[in-house]
C-alpha cells in the first residue's frame, strides 16, 4: 500500500518517495518483498502522485494498481481486486493468489524474515487474516490490538481515534503487515464501512468482520519492535534514517571494516566497502558507492555512486561524485572529483584540484590547484601547480589530450581542443594554444625583459616629491 499523501509530512512530495537510508521508503519496502516472491507478484497500490511514485521504482518491474481516490488502506485492498483474484473466484472459478500479504509502503525497516513468519504463521494457523504486531513504549498512533484473552486469536483492532482510554493503554499494536486468505479477503471485504473518524474504509476492520463471521484472526509478535515502525512524521523519519544507517554501519564492521564514530557518518544502504578499509569520522558515502580493501576514506569526504579500488586514500574533504578511482591512488585533501572522472592506478588528484569527465592515467599526477576538464591524460604525466584546460568556449566543449610522460609546468593554460604529444615539455605559465609534438618544449609566454635600476630610481622619483 503506497497511495497515501502523508498529510503528517506537510511536504510537496508523496510520504512514500521520502527517503530513508538514501533511498525511497517504498523502494526498501519493494526490495524486502522482493526477497519473498518474485516482482511479478508484487502490486504496489499507489495513488496520491501515481506517476511519480510508479517512476521511482518502475525499475524494479512490479505492476502497480491504481488507487484513484485514497479512501483508506480498506478501499487500498478493494481496488486491487481484479489484480489479486484474477478472473474471479467462487462458482468453481480459482482465485490467482490462495494468500495476499499486505506490507505498508511506509514502513521501511520490515525484514524478509518476518514477512515468511508471518505468511507461514497464516498458513500454519488456518486462519483467514493473520497480523503482525508488537509491543511499543509509545503506541501512540497506531492500531491497538484486542486479543481473545491473551490467545493468539484477535478479536478486533481498533485505531487510536477510536479506542477508549482503556484500549490506549495497550501497548500491543497492529503493523499494518498482514496474511490474508485471498478469496475470503474479497468475500468480506464489501462489508467494511466508511463511518469512522477518517470517514476511510480501515483495512484493520477487517479483523471485526472476519471475527464477526466466525473466521479465524490470528496475531504474531514480533520480537523486534523496531522493525514495524512507520513513517508518518518527518521526526519516525529521522528515527528510522538513523537506526538503518547505524545498522548498515555494523553490518560493515562485522565485515571487517573500521568505521571510527559510525553517527556522525552517513552511509547509504546500498554502498559496499571492503575489509580492512578505515572510515573516519564525517564522512558520507551514498547511493551507489562501492570502496575497495585497504582504503582509508578520511574526515569530510563526500562521495557519491564512485566505485574506487583497493588501497585507496581520500583525504579529507575530498567531494566525488560518478567517478572511478583505480587502486592505489591518492586524492585530497580538498579535490573535487565531478562526473565522469576516471583516475588511474596509484595517480595523484591533489588540493584544490577539480576534474570533470577525464582519464587520468597511471602514475600521473595533478597535485595542486588545477581545473582539468574534457581531457585524456595518459601515464606519468606530471600536471603542474594551477594547470587549467580551457574546455569550454562559451558555446561547445573541446578536448585536451595529453600524451604518456608528458610535463606540464604549473600555471599553464592549455586552451582545447588540442594535443601534447608524448613526452613534451610545456613550459610554466605558457597559454598553449596549439598541438604540441611529442618530445618538443613549448613555450606560451612573453619572454623577459629586465629594467635594470628601474625599482630604484622609481623610489627615488617618489621622494623628491614628497619633499
Ligand atoms: C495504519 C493502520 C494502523 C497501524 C499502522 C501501522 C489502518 C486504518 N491503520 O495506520 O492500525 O497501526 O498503519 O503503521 O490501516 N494507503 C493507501 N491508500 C489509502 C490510505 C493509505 O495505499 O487510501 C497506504 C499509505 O500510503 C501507507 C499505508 O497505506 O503506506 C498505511 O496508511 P497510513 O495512512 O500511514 O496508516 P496509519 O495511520 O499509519
Ligand atoms: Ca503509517
């Protein structure tokens, strides 16, 4: 179910695009039932900003059911009732699904464990609706669960609006992930009302109503409260962000990584990292990062979707972001490595240094200040202190290539496209605007000239005056 607004959220964007762990809710929520059964039996039930919502996660190859007008997680199930019985069920017809379970897209931290559990619970059970549940501190908020004297059979749910000051005192509540058995679920479903404090169809009343009609509904604990919490408030945001990300930073250690003060970092779930690397402190690494063995990211690093080798140093403050880095390279303090970066084996990219959509091959290195964009730069090249390529001339990009072996001397402008041949000499502060042959010194500056005495006589001049 992902066709609510979040209301509580008071934002622009649908609840379940809201990200957690640097990914979509309804995209970990996906990813868990994906564990369980295959995406072609996944329904993802959206609603409010359906277009957005089937485009974030259209990726995973799930079908979606379109819940028009949201009027409650009940109203959620009967609009997906063509898609779960197929063709009909009863007078002899099969149902496409015997059991539906049914996750809330709002509710991240779900496991793939406790979603069998539950279904083989159902099973084991022969119950009609099985649901999960647990004991909260705070249950404010959620559906309290009315058990037939402390049995497994519930008798009702009732949502906080609802509930007596005796039934708020329950500290057992319903998750909103549930078994269900599919052809009983559409036989009852119709008798579910809309008059309650939301003016909704409640999906939880499902449980009433299978009670009523002598079904069986039964619950399952779970251990792990932690796991079912939802996200309704910016502030259960910031619980879950924080308890997925602490428990992807020991999922690292466990795996043989260091991570040195793991709440001040910022670690995406879907980021690798191999042993023996070091993480300091202040350190983000997101979406699709994947980092080699041996590598130490230093403090105030940033980096995005950039797969680096092994053997790695990133020294502090070091902002990446699509790029590739082979092993044993050295980036920072400070470099800025943007799109399309590919840094060769045990290269250099030092302070203050930008690359943008470059080959910087093995060996070579550009330590101090330099802007080196749109240019393929080959192996033992040595780029010098403020070297800029002027790729862009206010209208198209052009290419600089410098060739094996190459020496650039520091504060050189190299204006693209044009090519250094393999093992030339450009001279410090020359403006290359032509190809330079291979093995050849250019030179791209006004030659010196000296004014011997002038300083002198011009301080002299400047005293008599002031006389
Ligand atoms: C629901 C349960 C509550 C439970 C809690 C657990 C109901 C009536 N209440 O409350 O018992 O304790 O979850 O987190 O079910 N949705 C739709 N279509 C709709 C309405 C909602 O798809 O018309 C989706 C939402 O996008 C969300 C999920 O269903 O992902 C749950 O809805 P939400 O409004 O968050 O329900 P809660 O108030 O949290
Ligand atoms: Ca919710």
């Amino acid at each position: 179910m992902a066709a609510g607004k979040g209301t509580r959220l008071k934002s622009k964007h649908p609840k379940v695009l809201h990200e957690i762990g640097g990914k979509p809710i309804l995209a970990h929520v996906i990813a868990t039932a994906q564990k369980v059964v295959p995406a072609q039996d996944i329904f993802v039930i959206i609603g409010h900003e359906a277009e957005r919502v089937r485009e974030a996660v259209a990726g995973t190859s799930v079908n979606f059911v379109l819940q028009a007008a949201q009027r409650g997680t009940g109203h959620a199930l009967m609009v997906a009732r063509e898609a779960l019985l197929g063709s009909g069920s009863g007078n002899g017809k099969k149902s496409k699904y015997d059991q539906v379970i049914v996750l809330s897209g709002d509710a991240p931290l779900i496991t793939s464990e406790t979603i069998r559990k539950l279904s083989a619970f159902h099973t084991a059970q022969k119950a009609t609706m099985a649901l999960l549940t647990a004991d909260l501190d705070d249950p404010y908020g959620y559906g309290r669960v009315i058990r037939k004297g402390g049995r497994v059979d519930v008798q009702a749910i009732v949502e906080e609006k609802s509930a007596t000051p005796q039934q708020k005192k329950i500290r057992e509540i319903n998750s909103g992930f549930y078994a269900f058995d599919a052809p009983a679920l559409y036989e009852h479903i119709d008798r579910l009302s809309n008059e309650n404090a939301h003016g909704e169809y409640y999906l939880t009343d499902m449980a009433g109503v299978f009670h009523r009609a002598r079904k069986k509904v039964v619950a399952i604990k779970t251990p792990d409260a932690g796991e079912v919490l939802g996200s309704n408030t910016r502030t259960e945001m910031m619980v879950l962000d924080a308890r997925l990300r602490l428990a992807k930073c020991r999922e690292l250690l466990e795996n043989g990584v260091t991570i040195f003060y793991p709440h001040t970092c910022v670690i995406d779930s879907d980021v690798e990292v191999a042993a023996d690397t070091v993480i300091e402190p202040f350190v983000q690494l997101l979406g699709s990062t994947k980092i080699g063995a041996d590598c130490r990211i230093r403090s105030y690093s940033v980096i995005g979707n950039s797969v680096l080798g092994d053997r790695v140093t990133v020294r502090p403050g070091t902002i990446m972001e699509d790029s590739q880095v082979s092993a044993g390279a050295v980036l920072g303090p400070y470099s800025h490595l943007r799109p399309g970066s590919e840094v060769g084996e045990g290269a250099h990219v030092g302070n203050f240094v930008e690359t943008k959509k470059i080959k910087l091959g093995k060996g070579s290195k550009a330590n101090h200040l330099s802007y080196l964009g749109d240019a393929e730069i080959g192996e033992g090249v040595n780029i010098g202190a403020g070297t800029i390529t002027c790729n862009y001339d206010g209208v198209n990009k052009h290419k600089t290539v410098i060739e094996d072996g190459v020496f650039i001397g520091s504060d050189s402008t190299l204006v693209a496209p044009v090519k250094i041949g393999r093992g030339a000499y450009v001279a410090a502060a020359s403006c290359i605007t032509e190809d330079v042959p291979a093995d050849a010194l250019a030179l791209g500056r006004a030659r010196q000239s000296v004014k011997e005495g002038w300083a002198r006589a011009k301080r002299e001049a400047q005293k008599e005056k002031r006389r």
